[in-house]
C-alpha cells in the first residue's frame, strides 16, 4: 500500500501499482468524470500515469488552469484528427493548448475558407460523439521518425529528431484512426468536449521564424457545457467593442501609421491620459521613498556586454555604429541605474536606495507580433531598482507588493501571482539563485500572498515574481513584476560600505508596476472601454449652452473650471440639444453641464453624470468643489 496526500490534507491508501485513473474512480464517479489530469508532487500527469510510491495527489478538472489546459490540448487532438478526415493531403504541425484555448497549425496550398472552418466544426461534433478512446503508446526514437516518415508528416519528424537525441521513447496518442506525436496530458476520451467554436483562422511562420513557411493557424476554444462557451463567445463580442485600437481611433487618443510600424503616436487627448498616469506613478513612488533618475537612451556595447544583454538580448535590440563603435538602443533601464549607483560611494546607511526612472525603451519586435499598444517595438517602462543589503530583501519585496497592490486596486483590478524560476538561458551561481529563489518564496509565504511556481520563466539574471492582472471582462494581463538580481550588482561591482567599514556588494531589485505605460493604458481603454474615472479621462466636462445667448456665460464656467485645474470644453456648435448630448455621450465625457436662461439667471448649471445621468441643478462653488473632490479621491 502507498499513502496519498490530498490537497485538502487527508491521506488516503491506495495499492501500489494502480494509475491515478483508477484512483480517482475509487474516490468517486463524479470527480472520476470531471478528471482533466492530475498533479503528482506538484507536477502535471496525465491521469493514465501509475503511482507506484508516496506522494502528493491532486485531481484538476476544468475549474483549474492546468486542468482547462489539458482539455484544450484534447480539442486541439480533435480539431487536428477532424481536419485529416477532410483534408487528408494537410500536413500537421503543433497544437497547443493557450490562454482561453488552443490553435492547430497546419501546411496546406490554400487557407481555410469561412465554409471549410464550418465543415471542420461539423467534423468535430461527430468524433465527439463516437467518444473515441485515447491511448497512449511509445516507440523508440528511430521507430518514431519512421512512422513520421511514412506518414509524411514533415514537422513531426522535424520534432521528433529534436528529441531523438535523449535516447528516450518518443510519446504519441491514438484516438479511431487518427494518431498524433504528443507528450500528453489527455482527458481519456474525445466525449467531454461538449462545446467548442473555431474562433479565426489567420498565417503563422512555422517555429515562429518568418524565414520558414507561413502555415494556417486555427483558433479555437472549448468548454465543457453549452452554456460556458456561450458565455465565452458573449465576452468576446464585448471584447470586439472595447478593442483599444477602435476606441483609441474613436476618442481621439493614439494612432498607428504605416510609416512607423510598432511605434504609437499620442494625440493631445492620449498625452493627457498618458501624463496623468505618469503623474499618479510620481505621487505614489515620492510616497514610497523612490528618487526619480533619467538614463541615456542609447550607449555602447561595451555597456551591454558587461550587463548580459548583448549575449542574451542582442536580436531584439536595435543598434548602430558611432565613431567606430558600437551602440545599442536600450531595451531596458537597469543597466542606466547602475552606472548611476556607481556615481558615488555609498555607505549601509545610504540602503535601501530606491530609484525610479520612466526610460524610454526600444525592442525589435517581428512584425507579426504587433498588436496596437499591447505589442509595440518603443514603450515607456515604469522601471525602478533598488539596492540593498541581503537583510532589507524581504522588507523591500513586501514593500513593492504593498505599492504594486495599491495601484492596481485604484484601478479596480484583480491579480494572482507567479513565482518564476531559473531558466536553462541564465547566468550565476546554482547558490545564488537558490537564495535569490527563496527570499521570494519566505517574502510572499510571509505576506500571505498566495502563488503559483512557473518553472524555468525567470528572467536570465534572477527568479521573479509576475502580476497578472484581471480586467472587468475577466482576461488577464502581466504587468508588474519584481525581480531579484545577484549578478548584475557583480558585474558591474558595485559596493557599499558595510557597518564593520569593510566593503560589501548589494543585491537588486528590478521592479515595474505598469510595465508598460503604453501597454497599461490599452489595458486600461479596454477595461473602462474607454468610459475612465473622472480623475483619469481626458475631457472632464464638457459645457452645453443651449442657445448662444448663453455663450458668455458657458465662457465664464469653462474659465472658473479652468482656473480649478479641471478639464473641461465648451460645444458651441449650432446643433439641437439632444445631438450634443448625444455627441458627448460617444466621447464619454464623465460629465455634461448643460446650461440655458434659468441657469445663467441663477448662476447654476444642470448637471448629467455619464455614469448617474440626470444629477439635478448646482451652483458653480457646490460644481466644482464635488468634481474636485472626486478627482482629489480618485473615485471608480
């Protein structure tokens, strides 16, 4: 007998020998059937996997992302298997399971047409149907690349050389008469995809290499009821009318031109919304004990060779020759902040050095991957970096998780946490990234905050912890992220001067809290679909006068608003009442004043809150006091 762990902590004997399949069936039917894979000692397996020993047992069903990951990866069996019914001269290439679903790549002559993505679905609903068993099987390597061979499938064999190499047997799966190369894990059968829609079919470079040919990618999702992919595909056509790009265009904020590829313009009304956050970004790090720094944009690859990046960074950095030598632009901002602690000598009274820098930074980004302001080669990076001795490092992390939790909570946004470790890309000692690694486990396991470990996603220099973000549609976003760095400090030999006057190296802490400003504010765009809190919108208030007659009067208001340091605009278009309002609902101005005869008479205005509407008449003074301190408090 072996004794099994279970999440809840009980421990329950089972035989030696029996796969978790069988386990799970024995705790109960109903779990056996909502079984997507299994977590054995905190790694994902297929539930066919035997247990031979003591461990720790978790069942994941859909409810859990490994468990949506495993039965995505079963859709995209299904999708493949589907697409070879029909179209057997198509090639396979890879099928991942990704966020909120999966993609297949495939090499045909043509893309999918509308109707031949129809007749795939139709396909798919069948192979469901007949509940079609998967069975795993091995095959030593050279077996593996003949049974690719002979069934043409050109990318699998590319894959399966890859691995070849190890010497270890190469795994497939078999559903019916379709068989695909695939470490796993599977659901057990094609049955519990219930409900799936093809979502988009678009090209994409084999391996992600524009050299190589462009395949067709389908994208897909699928759920286990009707009723979830409904709901899906209803956040989806919401998703489609909050789409930054469309309601950038729309409110006047950035644009995307051809003649600078991955590089954003800001019109007036997007530097305003762009200067407010960077504003609020100054408040709270002034509060926080952060001094602001600003670096060089461009220096020489000496620079970046002694930080790493030109080993590790160079094909995403843009660069060019002066005087005979090489420089880089920046893709980041930490390498600036050390030479600035190299300024002056520093003595353990100067630490925690705290420094802020809002760097411009450029990365080559494939023209493929570029996606408004989520996915651009120049943004401004929120950076900061701060110095300290190895006994402020948890102090300092809680501290940048106090702040990072601030910020996002004005915004209304949810997070959960990742813990990334080392990745085989990476550089220092096994010893210091087992330091590094832990002070960020004891720091959150001592917040209280809970996290996950995402295995080999660390950054080259040190572990991190990553914030990912929830938006009111409930899609997620990374954006901060604290990373504690060992080698960098070493590189470049930076020193304090300890309390024994002997000399010591500090350790460091890259952090950002947008990440991307850029970035953050589509996020933002998409999450407020464009209607911001008044303290962040662009116009604050826009003035309606009725008549001309009123003109004068609109003309004082603005200026009484203006002199308030509030943003505020007056419509006097020769237009009916109801199509300027109308007009500055599209805008999404938080508020309308609307003001005729009776108000200029009383020195009032109406007033009409986007979010509340109808708000009755007010005095200038009482207007302006309640605006002021709605920004001042920086209400949702």
């Amino acid at each position: 007998m072996i004794k099994l762990t279970l999440k809840d902590g009980s421990v329950r004997e089972v035989e030696s020998g029996m796969s978790a399949a069988e386990i799970i069936k024995g705790i109960g039917m109903g779990l056996y059937k909502a079984a997507c894979s299994v977590k054995i000692n905190g790694e994902v397996k297929d539930i066919r996997t035997v247990i031979d020993s003591d461990c720790e047992f978790e069942v994941l069903t859909f409810d859990d992302i490994d468990g949506k990951k495993t039965f995505w990866h079963t859709a995209s069996h299904i999708l493949a298997q589907a697409v070879k019914r029909l179209y057997p001269e198509t090639l396979l290439a890879i099928g991942p399971a990704i966020d909120n679903g999966f993609y297949y790549d495939f090499d045909r002559e043509t893309p999918f047409t509308t109707e031949e993505l129809e007749k795939i679905e139709v396909e798919m609903k069948k192979i469901v149907k007949e509940g079609l068993e998967l069975e795993q099987f091995e095959l030593p390597p050279d077996e593996a690349i003949k049974y690719l061979e002979d069934k043409g499938e050109i990318y699998k064999v590319e894959l399966c050389q890859e691995h070849s190499d190890k010497g270890e047997p190469i795994s497939f799966y078999k559903q019916g008469e379709f068989t695909d190369l695939c470490a796993g894990p599977h659901l057990m059968t094609t049955a519990p995809i219930k409900a799936f829609k093809l979502t988009s079919c678009t090209g994409a470079y084999w391996r992600g290499n524009e050299k190589n040919k462009m395949l067709s990618r389908i994208y897909a999702t699928a759920f286990p009821k009707t009723s979830e992919l409904q709901e899906y595909l209803d956040r989806l056509e919401e998703a489609k009318k909050r789409d930054h790009r469309k309601l950038g265009k729309e409110l006047g904020l950035f644009a995307l031109m051809d003649e600078g590829p991955g590089f954003p313009f800001f019109l007036p009304k997007g530097m305003i919304l762009k200067n407010t956050l960077i504003d609020y970004w100054r408040e709270v790090h002034t509060r926080a004990g952060y001094q602001e720094i600003s670096t060089p944009m461009m220096m020489n690859r000496a620079l970046w060779e002694r930080s790493g990046h030109w080993d590790h960074y160079k094909e995403n950095m843009y660069t060019t020759v002066i005087d005979e030598t090489d420089f880089a632009i920046k893709p980041m901002n930490c390498p600036g902040g050390l030479l600035v602690y190299k300024t002056q000598l520093h003595s353990y009274r100067d630490l925690p050095m705290r420094m802020g820098e809002l760097g411009l930074v450029h990365r080559h980004e494939l023209s493929g991957a570029l996606h408004g302001l989520m996915r651009v080669r120049c943004f401004t990076q929120d950076d900061a970096h701060i110095f300290m001795t190895k006994e402020q490092i948890k102090d300092e992390i809680k501290g940048v998780v106090a702040l990072i939790d601030e910020v996002y909570s004005l915004f209304g946004f949810k997070y959960h946490v990742e813990l990334s470790t080392r990745p085989e890309d990476s550089m220092g000692s096994d010893e210091d990234w087992e330091i590094a690694t832990n002070s960020l486990k004891d720091a959150l396991e001592e917040i209280g905050l809970e996290f996950v470990i995402n295995e080999g996603d660390g950054a080259f220099y040190g572990p991190k912890i990553d914030f990912h973000l929830e938006d009111s549609l409930g899609r997620t976003w990374q954006c901060g992220t604290i990373q504690l760095d060992f080698q960098l400090p070493e590189r470049f030999e930076l020193e304090y001067m300890g309390a024994d006057g002997e000399k010591h190296r500090p350790v460091m802490i890259h952090r950002v809290v947008f990440g991307s400003i850029e970035r953050f504010i589509g996020i933002l765009i998409e999450h407020f679909a464009g209607a911001f809190p008044l303290w962040l919108a662009p116009e604050q208030v826009k003035i309606i006068p009725i008549s001309d007659k009123q003109l004068d009067y609109a003309k004082d208001l603005l200026s009484k608003l203006q002199a308030a340091r509030i943003r505020a605009s007056i419509d006097d278009r020769s237009e009916k009442m109801g199509y300027k309002i109308r007009q500055a609902q599209l805008e999404k101005i938080p508020y309308m004043l609307v003001v005729g005869d009776k108000e200029m008479q009383d020195g009032t205005v109406s007033v009409r809150s986007r979010k509340d509407g109808d708000a009755g008449k007010m005095s200038v003074d009482e207007l302006i006091s309640k605006l002021l301190n709605e920004i001042q408090t920086k209400s949702k």
